[in-house]
C-alpha cells in the first residue's frame, strides 16, 4: 500500500486521469478530504492505492435479532444510548431503550414552542428527547478520539442509515440538522425491527436490584427489567445525579466551560479564512481557536458556519443557547460558543454538585436580568456588540441576530462571573482571525452546556459504576465524552463491557 495526494482548486474534485496517473495502476481509495486555506484555498485529497486483492473494505458487525435475548436496559436515546442499543444487538443481547422526552419528529413541536412562546417542556427540548442535544446541533462529527476502528464503526452506520458518505472521509465531518433526524428514526427502526424495544416519556426514577436482575422505574409507573443497566442519559439530566446520591452512589465535581455564543455575519468569516477569495458553491468557512489565560483555556466550541442560535433552556426560569446548521451551512451568519474552562478548584465547597450549581445559578442570572426588562419573552437573550464587551460598555443597537426569541442590550461583562467575562475580555483582541474582534459580532448569553459538571466514577477495566456493580455510567452524562462520535464510541465499549462480563461469568 502506497499514500498520494491531489490538491484542487475548490470549485471541483481530482479528474480521474489525475488519480490514476498518481495511483500508477494500483487501486485508489479516497481516505480523506480537506480543504487547505494557508495560502491560496484548495482541496486536498489523500489516497491510499493497493494491489489488486489487497484493499479489504470495512465490513459493520451483523445485527442480530435478538427478541428473546437477555435484556439489557439503556437509559436515554443520544448518541451514547442509541449506539450502545446497536452494538448489542451485534452481541446478541436485547437492548430496551427508555427515553424521557419523546420521539424525535414529535419533540420538535416543543422545540418550535420553546423558540416561539417561551414554554418549556422540561422532558422534550433541545437537550431531551430522542437523539439527544446533537439532533439538533449541526451533527458535527469532530473526535480527539484515537481508536479509529471505532470510529469506522459509528460512521459506517451513520451512512447505513442516512448520511452522506461523505463524512468517512471529511477531515471536519458533520450530517446537518435537517439530515439527523430521518437517521435518528432509522436507528430506532433498525433496533425495534431486530427485537429491542423503545419507550418514550419514560423518566427514570429508581433503579432497584443487583446485577442480573436489575427493576428500573420510570415517572409512569412502569417498571423495566434487565441483567445491566447503561447510563447514557445527557450532560443536562441533573435529576439522574440526584438519583444516584439519594441511593449513597459516588458522585464527583467535574470540570467544564461557560462563556457566550459567538455571531458573526458568515461573510467575514469566509473573507478571513480563504483570504478575501470565497465564492459561492465554496464551503461556508469554519474557524476554531484555542488560548491560555490567566491559567485557564479559552476556546472556541461548536462551530455553526451558516446556522441559527436557538434556545436549549430545559427548565423554566434560565437561559441557555446553543447553535445549529443545516448540511447546506448556507445561512447568513456563523455561531460559535467561545467559553472558558472552569474547574472543580474554581467553585469552593466539596459538594459534587457545586459546579452544576454554579452553572445553574449563572443560567438564571441571564434570565432573571432579561425578565426585568421583558417579561413577556421568557427566552429572550441578553447580549452585547464584541468590542463593546471588551471595552465595558452597553451596546445602544443590537445588529440582526438568528436568535429567534430576540435579544435584549445587556452588560454581559458584569453580568458573567468575573472569572469567564475577565478572561473572555482579554482573549476576543488577541484571536488570531483577521477581523474576528469586531462590533459586528454579537455575544449572547449564555452557552453552559458544553459538558457534565458532574461525573459518575466507574471502574476503568470493567466500566461499571464504582457504587453498585452491572451499572455502566456512559457518555456525556457521566463525564467521559464530548460530542457525538466520542459518545457513541463509550455507548460501545459499555455494550461490549457487558458482554465481555457475561462470557467471563
């Protein structure tokens, strides 16, 4: 096996003669795919080229039906638990998917009433329900992950039930809002039609028993059983960490990061990463940075090149943000959090939950400023002009924003905990993006779910919680993921735990 690349120009893809010159008769497969925009913007594709016989393409395991197998219970439906429900099937073990928001068609009805009324339903938005918080965040497929098996194996079934092929080779893969949903329904199907099981509003409110004979409770009444119980229930679900402490589980403070959202109008960032050369059929312009501050990291996080803010508060009296895209990232303007790193040494006490609490009571701050001025919108966002943050001062004239419930002028610099809007005030000068400090830009208060400020402590051989063997904390939830390919791998190696116990047992 030998590795070649081609560069062209943006506006189209190597000519076949191209790669068969560079592949010298040998079989070419395209591996990745990025564009290269320090000099003059380009495409830059790298291939692999074998002898015939040689190439082996990847192969996803076989879903078993697996209606009379043991159960297995998998408690919410993202990317850790919708991936976890896949890889047992794999294994021969029946995976009953409990899920306390509703299906992912239906949960945007909530959605839309969330952005346009102010209601929230506190088990169906944009952190809960089927898919979970990435459903309807861009899809975005970035990993710092190093087990490249699997990740073949989330993107391969992916493209099995949806996605663009695209995202194997993508250096910055992403499916798009508009996409994730029909994939997101095909996994369901996938899994119900190899005999698991889903259910919809069913909150968790105990779990009782031991391993092999686990009873989960949900809100409804009903009652669940299975031989483990898999934890993937979101970064947001702050009931399931009081569950587990009510029952004297393990529970420890875990770190994350809070700031703003981040909007500038898409044009200034395309003119500053292609150089003033973008033109249109050109993908929108991404942009990403990383700094050290006072002893802290400030970052930026969830890129949206053309998407929307929109509102991901899950109870009512708080406001928090996020952003989105469609696969075509063709709207108008660029979101982005920019946040900084906060950690379990910055919020005095020793409670687990200080974090979480912080967080809360910096969500309410938000909100409790904006209600002051406009009761009547409840989501309605506070925000200040870029330069005007920095410089301290109120902005007099918002500029247009995706950010549907509207935004209200607010002194974001003192608004924020001294420790975010301090660092966030030195950092925004000195990114090192042509143009990126700018009045132009908007910051929106306020992005607080990038992770877990909680963590659910397991074993790291066997991957059971600490406290009651035959539990497998997983994903975002329980502090050791980010993202969605990062979620869904943990969602395996949880399934495959389960697996490995039980032919060892």
């Amino acid at each position: 096996m030998k590795e070649f690349e081609i560069t062209c120009p943006l506006t189209r893809e190597p000519r076949l003669k191209e790669i068969e010159a560079k592949a010298g008769g040998l079989q070419a497969v395209l591996v990745k795919r990025s564009v290269d925009a320090r000099k003059e913007p380009v495409w830059r594709y790298r291939y692999e080229a074998y002898a015939p016989g040689e190439y082996q393409p990847y192969v996803l395991p076989e879903y078993r039906n697996v209606a009379d197998a043991e159960p297995v219970i998998v408690v919410g439906a993202g990317p850790a638990g919708m991936f976890a429900a896949l890889k047992l099937l794999t294994l021969g073990l029946k995976p009953i998917v409990l899920e306390r928001g509703k299906d992912v068609h239906r949960r945007k009805y909530d959605m839309a009433a969330l952005s346009n009324t102010g209601v929230v339903n506190p088990e169906s938005n944009y952190c809960y329900g089927e898919g979970g918080a990435g459903a309807f965040s861009d899809g975005k497929l970035y990993t710092r992950s190093s087990k490249r098996g699997d990740i073949r194996e989330v993107l391969e079934q992916l493209v099995l039930f949806g996605a663009s092929k695209d995202i194997l080779v993508d250096a910055h893969p992403h499916i798009g809002s508009d996409k994730l949903p029909v994939i997101v329904e095909n996994i369901r199907k996938c899994v119900l039609e190899h005999g698991g099981e889903y259910h919809f509003g069913a909150r968790v409110t105990a779990i009782e028993g031991e391993e092999g004979n686990f009873c989960v409770h949900s809100a409804d009444g009903t009652q669940y059983e299975g031989k483990a119980v898999i934890l993937a229930t979101g970064h947001s679900a702050r009931d399931v960490y009081e569950m587990l402490a009510s029952d004297g589980g393990a529970l420890e403070a875990k770190g994350f990061a809070l700031g703003v959202r981040v909007e500038h109008p898409q044009e200034k960032i395309n003119w500053a990463q292609y150089h003033g050369t973008w033109k249109p059929g050109v993908p929108a312009a991404e942009y990403s940075f990383v700094e050290q501050q006072d002893g802290r990291g400030v970052f930026s996080f969830c890129m949206c090149p053309g998407g929307i803010l929109v509102p991901s508060s899950t109870e009512e009296g708080t406001i928090v943000l996020n952003g989105m895209s469609n696969s075509a990232r063709s709207g108008s303007f660029a979101n982005a959090g920019v946040v900084v790193q906060v950690e379990p040494e910055d919020i005095p006490g020793d409670s687990p939950f200080r974090l979480m609490d912080w967080q809360h009571g910096v969500e309410k701050s938000m909100y409790d400023y904006c209600a002051s001025f406009m009761p009547d919108n409840p989501m309605a966002a506070p925000a200040q002009r870029m330069e005007d943050f920095c410089l301290g001062r109120l902005s007099k004239k918002m500029p247009e924003t995706t950010y549907h419930p509207g935004v209200i002028s607010a002194p974001l610099h003192e608004l924020l905990p001294p420790m975010i809007a301090g660092r966030l005030r030195k950092v925004f000068p000195r990114v090192k993006i042509r143009n990126y400090y700018t009045n132009a830009a908007l910051l929106l208060g306020v992005e607080s779910r990038t992770s877990s400020p909680v963590r659910i402590p397991r074993d790291p051989q066997t991957l059971e919680y600490i406290s009651r063997a035959g539990i497998y904390p997983c994903g975002e939830g329980a502090g050791y993921s980010g993202g969605i390919v990062s979620s869904a791998i943990d969602g395996i190696r949880c399934a495959e735990a389960i697996a490995l116990k039980a032919e060892r047992s």
